[in-house]
C-alpha cells in the first residue's frame, strides 16, 4: 500500500517539475516507450545453466583480492539451480589466494574481513551498441552494493571525452537502507575520464522499482547508440544520458557485489549504502542472484 501511495506521489512531483524527485531523493518512475526487441538480434547469451560458471564466456577478477571495503574472492561466486549467485558475508578467517602473483602483479593478501565476488567478459566477449539487458534478485543489505556495468580501457584516457571509452552503470544497488518507507530504487550513471582528479561523470539519479527488488526478479537494461545510452526498468524507459561524448568502442560486461570503505576495511557508508548491519539477527550472508544476461544487436543502427 505504501509503495503505490508513494508511486502517486512521485508521479504527481514528476508532473510539476521531473526533476522534484531526485532533489527530494525519490526515485524517477519508468514511464517512457517499452523496449522493441523485433529491432535487435540476440547475439549472445548466459542462461547460467550446468553446476559452474562458464569460463568460456567469463572470468573472475584474479588480479584483484582488495575492492573497496572488502575483498573479491572467485569461491563466492557459483552457479546453481539455473543461476548466478554471488554471497557477500564476513569471514573471520583469510580466504585462499589462488593467484598471489597474477602476470607478475602482486595481490595484496587476504585478511579477515567482508568477502564477495565478480565477474567480467573481458577478452572474452566485447560488443559495439545494442541493448544489453540482466534479470536479477538484490542483495538485501546495507553497507553494500551490487552492480551490472559496462567497460573498456579507453574509461582510462583523460582527454575531456568519453567517446573513447565510458563506465556505464546500468544500475548500482546502493538504497537497501530506505526500503523500510517503500522507497526501492537503484542508481544509474556512466563515469569517463579515469577514477582521479578529472574524471567526470553524470546520473540519471534513483528509478523507483514497484516490485520488491530483494524478493522479486527485475530486468535492468540498457540500449546503446552513437548518440545516447537509454535506460529500461522491466523493459520501460526511464532515462537518457550522453554527457561527455557517448562511447565508440566495444566494452564488456562486469556483474559485482562490493563493500563500502577502502583498502579491504569496511567502512560505515558510501554512495548512500548506509552502515552495516553487523547484528547476530540481520541478513548475512546475502545472495545477488542472476537469472540471465542478453546482449542483443540492431538489425539496423538507428
């Protein structure tokens, strides 16, 4: 009930003024044109079907063990019962180092700590426009984050564009905090220009999702142009972004979990996360469960 009286209020907010939801820190309604699929090819594919992650199309980041507030572990990351699952928990012991001199790059050792996962098609899978779409349950937790985003080195090269190359984050999963009020919602935005001083980015803010996105599947989608990135809730439209320049280069794909904090200590919040629940009764381990990714190819650039 709350969640269709607070759908009401964003709506009548968006009718006056569309930009009185994001200033109040309510998220935008998808409420544009549906997603035609009949003018796209699917052209690749991860059902997640078999009893393990399938290396033929992904890998995990070896060469990270430190992210953020936590650490990157591959054994957190499996496929069972016809999908992705990627846990994030405390582990009061040091997980194994697979991999601690990967192509000559020492990995910082595992400690104690908050653990999670990632994975990526990097060298493995790249693609240049279309619309690239994952089926997902969140995970339900404060102090942390899951992400489907998109990348490629030129995100690097500080040159003022970001058609060389742009993070696009087709949603990042940072408001679990806020549900207690109905306020479910995940982030959009793309970021260029490296990670340092002159990086430069821009978002769409919150889209309010009406099912429960910790309980119920959601698709989160993005359509990619030359001249814009166009962002679907369960195939609706709810935004558009092309600051910068919009990407010329094939990217890859990235599915994570990660900590808020730094240098593999949690720290009490970032990107609105809020702190973490480090109660005996709260919901750890939590699950970022996937269903699908498809990535599909105009049959016609527009």
């Amino acid at each position: 009930m709350f969640k269709s009286i607070l759908r009401v209020i964003i709506a009548v907010l968006m009718a006056i003024n569309p930009a009185l939801p994001g200033m109040l820190s309510l998220g935008r309604l998808p409420k544009g044109q549906p997603i035609d699929l009949d003018r796209f090819d699917l052209v690749w594919q991860d059902e997640f079907e078999g009893d393990s992650l399938d290396l033929d199309k992904w890998s995990y980041e070896w060469w990270v063990t430190e992210r953020k507030g936590g650490y990157w572990h591959q054994d957190m990351v499996n496929v069972r019962d016809g999908e992705l699952v990627i846990s994030a928990e405390y582990k009061s012991e040091p997980m194994p180092n697979y991999y601690p001199n990967y192509v000559g790059v020492h990995c910082p050792e595992y400690k104690a700590g908050w653990y999670t996962g990632e994975i990526w098609t990097r060298d493995k899978y790249e693609q240049k426009y279309g619309y690239f779409e994952v089926r997902a349950i969140l995970p339900a937790a404060t102090g942390m984050w899951s992400a489907f985003w998109m990348m490629n080195e030129g995100v690097f090269n500080v040159d003022g564009s970001g058609q060389d190359g742009t993070e696009v984050d087709v949603f990042e999963s940072f408001s679990y905090k806020d549900r207690g009020w109905g306020n479910d919602c995940v982030t959009t935005g793309i970021h260029y220009d490296g990670y340092g001083p002159e990086e430069k980015s821009a978002s769409l803010g919150k889209v309010f999702i009406e099912n429960d996105p910790y309980t119920e599947w959601n698709t989160y989608g993005v359509e990619w142009n030359p001249d814009e990135y166009i962002f679907y809730l369960n195939g609706v439209e709810y935004g558009r972004l092309s600051a910068g320049g919009v990407s010329q280069n094939p990217e890859y794909l990235l599915l994570s979990c990660e900590f808020a904090g730094e240098n593999g200590v949690q720290s009490s919040d970032r990107h609105g996360t809020g702190e973490i629940s480090k109660t005996p009764d709260s919901n750890w381990p939590v699950e970022f469960r996937v269903d699908y990714v498809r990535c599909y190819q105009y049959k016609q650039l527009p």
